[in-house]
C-alpha cells in the first residue's frame, strides 16, 4: 500500500521483485502470488492492508510457517 503514483512506484518493482526473491521466495514471481491471490474465484482467503485473511475463519494468516537456517 502506498499514497504514492503508479508512475513513483514503477521504477522501484524490479527492486522489490529482487530483494524478495534474495529472501524468501528463490526462483518466484512474488507479484504473481499477489495477483493470485485476489482473484475472486479463490473465494476462502484474501489480501488486506493487515495481510493474508483467512475469510471462513476471520483471522490473518501467518505468511511465515517455518524457519529454515542454513
């Protein structure tokens, strides 16, 4: 979420894309995932400025399941 343009944000989404793929998503779009997860025919679990909703439980979800260390 941002107050700022699309125009102001534009430049900085191959960043983004990089640095969450440095972290914790290797190999994937994260962008893809987002997208996914809007879409109306996955009726059960949405994205909100607090997070990952859970919609048949009304809870957020954990984005973090397990910790690997390396």
């Amino acid at each position: 979420m941002s107050q700022k343009s699309a125009d102001e944000l534009a430049p900085h989404i191959e960043t983004f894309v990089e640095r969450i793929q440095e972290t914790i998503m290797p190999g994937l779009n994260p962008i893809h995932r987002l997208i996914a997860v809007t879409l109306p025919v996955i009726p059960k679990a949405k994205i909100s400025d607090q997070g990952l909703v859970d919609l048949a439980e009304q809870r957020l979800v954990s984005l973090i399941t397990e910790v690997y260390t390396y």
